[in-house]
C-alpha cells in the first residue's frame, strides 16, 4: 500500500540547496539553524529509504549533521598517457589550476558541472549522495571511441580521430556517464531491454539537463541532442541521439542510421545491444523531453524534478519496465506539485509515445503541500 | 585468412558498427596484414572459448567485440568482452580495429590512407 509516510525524499525541496547554502553563509543564526536542521533530515530519510519501505519515521536515526552541510566536490584527474593501466598520474587535484591538456580541463570541468547539477537542483552530494569524490582518467588507451562510468571512476578515451573526437568534448557524455552512478546507487534499473533503456534514458535526461544548466537553456531554447560534438567531421551526423526527434541524429555510411524509436510502436525487439538499451531508451527520452517542452520554463526546475524523483522512488524495480515507471512518475508529479498541470502533462507526454497510464493505475498519495519548490509554488491558487 | 569485427556497446547503437565488417587482408600493406596474421596465432585465436571476459556489474554503455577468422577451413567466432587485459588478446583486438580503420579510411573518398 502507498501512503504518505513512505514518501520521504523530497522534504529537501524544502528549499532549493543553492538558496540553502547562502542562508547558511550569510543567514541569521537561527536561519543558519534551520537549514542545517532541512539539510540533514534529507540525508537521514534517504538512510532511512535504504533500510527498507517499512520504516516509519519513528525510527528515525540521524547521521551525523556536520557531514550533510557542506558540498564537497573533490575531483581528481588521471592521465594514463594512452595505456589501459590504471592509475596512471594524477595531473590536477581539487582548486589547482587548469593545465595546458585539453582532455584534462574538460573532464575536470564536466565532473564539477555535474556535481555542482546534482547539488544545486536536487540537494545531492556526489554520486552517492555522500560526498564520493570523483575520479576521471583521461587518455585511456590508444584511439579509445568510449567513456564511461565503471562503479567508481570516470574513463575517457581520446576518440579515433575517424569516426569520433576525444570524448571528454561533450559535457553532456560527461554527465550521462556520471548519472550512470546515480542510477546505479538509487535504482539500479539492470541493464537488459526496457529497465536498461531507462537506464539509459535516466543518464540521457540528466546529461540534457546538466548541459541546459551550464548553457542556461530554457527547454524551448535546447536542441536536446546527446553528444553534439562527438562526431568527426567525416560522419553524416549531429549527435549519437535526439530526445526531442529520436531517430534523426545520424545517417552515415559506415555508423549506418539512428535507429532510435519515439513511440511504442516502433519499439525494437532485439538482442543485440543488450536487448536495445541505446535503441529504446529513446521513447522514454521523447516522453521527458515532451513533458519539459510542455511545461516549458527551465527544464530541470519541474520535468527534472520529477524524473529524479520518481528514480529515487522506493516502488524503482530492477527490472521494471516503461509502464511502471510512466506510472511512477506521475505518482511523482503529483507528490512533488499536486494534481493539475504537472501530473497532466506527465501523463500526456507518456500518452503520445504509446504508453497508457490510467486513472485508476495510479493509486494517489495524499498530496503533501509544504515539500515543493516555494518559488514554482508561490501565487498559485488552490485546485480542486 | 579471413577476418570479420562486429562492434556492440559505447555511447549509442551504432548499426553500420553493430553489423559484421570484414577485414580485408589484401587491401592491407603486407607488413600489417602479416602483423595480423601473427596476432591471431600469437593469441592461439582457434583455441579461444566463445566469450572472454564477463560484462562487470554495474558497467553500462561497456563495449563488446565479437571477431571471426577463417582459416585453412575452420571458421571459429569469439566474443570479448572490455576490459580485455590479457596482452595478446589485448593487442589482437587493437591490430584488427586499426586495420578496419585504415581500410575505412582508404575506402573514402579524398582522404590518404
Ligand atoms: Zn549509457
């Protein structure tokens, strides 16, 4: 059964962490108090989510304060001189100076976007929500075509030169490499047909976001490409994928076409590509871009809140499929903003990709007013 | 000698990589297509089980290459599976990529091999 005591996770949208932080810098004394007192609790209800869906919050037990207060952004940049052996030498520690190593200053950048991304909108620490510092190697192997995110480091190869560029040259690679972490940790959503193309569609939607924020994009003014940049000039392309018109970022010779679906009914039954990850993660990518270009405004302040969320939502099943999450996230929308705009146009973006989440699929947690967003909530009348 | 490279996983779904791409040795300058020809029995290829190396957990967009060799009537198909670390098998994936590379180059148009 769903009810209200189990949704715990959004009390941090109490006040947005950017805000909470200045308080906590220049507020009053009691101000400082309360914010530490907001910054905490989020942390003790995330344990509290880990210890399973029963707790109540009598048995609240609280971690240590000082702990959740301060962001703590530590990256550490390796360079592995084109081996594959790791850990090759650390060139640039947390506050030094950008070197002359391109590659070395794009990772050191896209780690601190990402974190600074998942600190300022949502209120995370690290990946691991717990300050885990962040790793990247830079220079991996000889004309690598990869980056990724192995369970505790960052690896970048430099590109072929042919076919693809370095791939630290998109902030967006970047971040969806990282929100693999975040998945991972929250979820995780195995990496096999529909819960792995959420999965990848989870790491699209925040890499999106993570690039919005840097550019300061409204969702109208975003072109919600994912690796835009990644390509050679030799390659018939603009990027590996489009949220907004999936199926259209390339059409080469050699890579072939983007095969990318935007509706169920072009969903692709394969086993190749561990049952289609990269292939229908592109419905779910349309369904977030159609509810943030319907809400307009900044894409992470209400579709991205929701997103994440419904990511954190204890009801996350490992091998979950597009319909159940559909169904969460409007669980979220409503949780996060009540029933009305949010809820409706999660619904009809899920709607206009072929997938049906009814009235009745959705049993509705008593909408808890105080934990949205006090600037997205202020001067709105009541609904019914 | 026959060689054919299929290439899964990274950043997207790549089809034209995900389809076998074959190897032509001729079209290679001798001394690289014999340094193939090494690399394959250096890494006793015929002798490999079907996969090598397991996918870890918790690595996503990992990349997979599955080669075929023909030689002599025996055809034999082996997966791998990143990281690849045994030295041999390491540096035959890195010979057949770069020749795959080489040969896609040559084959477009105004572009040196
Ligand atoms: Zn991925």
């Amino acid at each position: 059964m769903f009810h209200p005591t189990r949704h715990r996770h959004s009390i941090h949208c109490i006040l947005p962490p950017y805000l909470a932080r200045s308080i906590a810098q220049n507020g009053t004394s009691e101000q400082r108090e309360r914010v530490l007192r907001t910054l905490s609790t989020d942390s003790t209800f995330r344990a509290l989510r880990l210890a399973g869906s029963r707790t109540t919050p009598s048995t609240l037990v609280t971690r240590p304060r000082a702990m959740m207060v301060e962001s703590a952004l530590h990256r550490t940049i390796f360079d592995l001189k084109n081996s594959e052996a790791f850990p090759g030498t650390p060139v640039r520690f947390e506050g030094q100076e950008a070197t002359d190593d391109i590659a070395v200053t794009e990772a050191y950048d896209g780690l601190g976007d990402t974190y600074n991304f998942f600190w300022e909108i949502f209120g995370r620490n690290s990946i691991d929500g717990d300050g885990m510092p962040l790793q990247a190697f830079v220079h991996y192997g000889n004309n690598y075509d990869n980056a990724f995110w192995d369970g505790r480091r960052m690896v970048f190869g430099d590109g072929d030169g042919d076919l693809f560029n370095r791939f630290t040259i998109c902030l967006d690679v970047i971040a969806h490499e990282l929100a693999h972490g975040v998945t991972e940790d929250e979820g995780p959503l195995w990496y096999f047909r529909q819960a792995g193309a959420l999965n990848e569609s989870m790491s699209d939607v925040f890499g999106s976001l993570v690039r919005q924020m840097k550019l300061n994009q409204k969702a109208d003014a975003a072109d919600w490409l994912i690796g835009k940049g990644l390509f050679t000039d030799n390659v018939e392309g603009v990027a590996l994928r489009s949220m907004k018109n999936p199926g259209t970022a390339f059409d080469d010779d050699v890579l072939g076409k983007d095969p990318q679906p935007g509706h169920m009914k072009d969903y692709v039954r394969t086993w190749e590509d561990n049952g289609g990850v990269h292939i229908n993660s592109g419905i779910p990518n349309r369904a977030f871009y159609l509810v943030a270009s319907h809400l307009g405004g900044y894409a992470w302040e209400r579709a991205g809140r929701i997103w994440y969320d419904a990511i954190r939502d204890s009801l996350i099943k490992p091998d979950m499929g597009f319909l159940d999450f559909a169904r969460i996230t409007v669980m979220s929308a409503t949780r996060l903003f009540g029933p009305g705009e949010e809820e409706d146009a999660v619904r009809e973006a899920w709607e206009q990709v072929g997938i049906r989440v009814a009235r009745s699929g959705v049993r509705m947690p008593a909408f808890v007013g105080a934990v949205t967003q006090p600037s997205t909530q202020a001067g709105r009348a009541p609904r019914a | 000698m026959h060689i054919e490279i299929k290439r899964e996983g990274g950043p997207a779904y790549f089809p034209g990589l995900a389809r076998p791409r074959e190897v032509d040795l001729t079209s290679l300058p001798p001394e690289q297509a014999e340094a193939l020809r090494q690399c394959v029995q250096a890494a006793r290829f015929f002798e490999l089980p079907p996969v090598v190396g397991a996918l870890p957990p918790g690595a996503p967009d990992a990349r997979r290459f599955t080669l075929t060799v023909e030689e002599g009537g025996r055809r034999h198909t082996v997966q791998f599976i990143e990281p690849v670390e045994e030295p041999r098998l390491h540096e035959l994936l890195e010979q057949v990529t770069k020749a795959e590379r080489a040969q896609r180059r040559g084959a477009r148009p105004g572009t040196p091999g």
